[in-house]
C-alpha cells in the first residue's frame, strides 16, 4: 500500500519567493497533520486536519504560512514569503485514529 | 515544564546490550502513547503504541507505561548497530476529542559494534 506522499522531497529557493509544499495522505484516512522539524525545537505540529476541516492552526507560526486540504485526498502548506528562518524538514502525517504513519518529507532551504 | 520530556543523550550501549529509553509527561489526562524511531535524514517510523498501563512486548522492543508515574519507557533487547537512531516519545490526550501527539524532543542512541 502507498504510504503518504509528500513533493517535492527537496527545495531550495530565495527569500521572498512564495513555497508550496504539497501531501498525499494514505487513502481511508480521515486526518491529516503537517510538521516542521528542525535541531533546535524538536518536531513541531502546524496545524492539524479532520475530515478536510482545519481543526488546530495553533502551531502556525505566522500569516506568511497557510495551508489547505480541499479534499481528501489532497493539502498544501504554502510559505508566502519565504524566509531562512523557514528552513527546516516538513513532515506530513495521516491516521485514521490513531497513530499516524509520516511522509518522507521535504527538506526546505531558503537562501 | 515541558509537556513531554526525554534525555537527549546520545545513549550509548554496546552491542547486545539493553537499551533502555525513558520519556515522562506532564498531562494526567494524557490516553495513548507510541515510541517513533527516526534514523537521521529520514522521517519518523511507528515502532510501538501502548494504552494502557503495564509492559508490551513486540520482537526486541517493550514498551512500559505507568500512569501513575507519568512515565512511558521503551526496552531494546539484544541491541544492534542498526538500532542507532533517535527515538521519539509521542503522547496523545484523546480526551481533548483530538488526535494531536505532542512530540518529545528524543533520543539518540548509539549502539557500539
């Protein structure tokens, strides 16, 4: 069985460019879950999907992130500008439930 | 304090050894909670869940919850150089109707060949 599908698995780009991170969760599952891993604070959730309705945006770190699930098979972080501070690896996640099996995800650098 | 806590180590055992991985939280309310392995460059890989107090074993791996205590432990048997990684504690807290984990910060170990 496919697992989740994230693209692309590497960017770069300059600062100020507009970033679309892209996630294909496991097909049946109902919640999707977008993270950001760098050294320095561990591995941090975004923000946190059910039934393609945004249930917790708490871990956003500002308006220049907005992400979208318009359906479920599909969702998009989108960084709008970019800044190097941004640079990190970010994880997708589906469940069912419980627990949630993780994308490979894309290692972002903003230059 | 931190919702989740974990050494950050590294954790070095030789080879063969018990590798023994500790993680507390701070949430009572706190229901499920899973053991993720990530070997470095790579992304998190589920390799134990457990819900309810006591010990559960999987091939090497044992997880041990304590609810009273607030801490959840995993065993690693017969350790192996493959089983160099970090390893993340994960906690869920069902009762906020949600299945958001908060993540510890993990620990890396290292088993010596």
């Amino acid at each position: 069985d496919a697992g989740v599908i994230q693209s692309p698995r590497h960017e770069v780009t300059e600062m100020g460019q507009e970033v679309t991170l892209r996630c294909k969760p496991i097909s049946g599952h109902n919640s999707l879950f977008w993270y950001r891993q760098t050294m320095m604070r561990g591995l941090e959730l975004l923000i946190y999907f059910n039934n393609n309705v945004p249930i917790d945006d708490s871990g956003m770190p500002e308006d220049r992130f907005s992400a979208k699930m318009p359906n479920a098979s599909f969702s998009t972080l989108k960084i709008q500008p970019s800044e190097p501070r941004d640079s990190a690896v970010y994880f997708c996640a589906s469940s069912l439930g419980l627990p949630q099996h993780f994308g490979d995800g894309t290692r972002l650098s903003i230059l | 304090q931190k919702e989740v806590e974990q050494n950050s180590g590294p954790l070095s055992v030789p080879e063969g050894a018990i590798a023994s991985l500790n993680c507390t939280y701070s949430d009572r309310v706190s229901q499920s909670f899973f053991w993720y392995r990530q070997y470095s460059g790579k992304s998190p890989e589920l390799i134990m869940s457990i819900y309810s107090n006591g010990d559960k074993e999987d091939g090497r791996f044992t997880a041990q919850l304590n609810k009273a205590s607030q801490y959840v432990s995993l065993l690693i048997r017969d350790s192996q150089p493959s089983d160099s990684a970090t390893y993340l504690c994960a906690v869920n807290r069902e009762a906020s109707g949600t299945y958001k984990y908060i993540f510890g910060t993990g620990t890396r170990l290292k088993v010596l060949a």
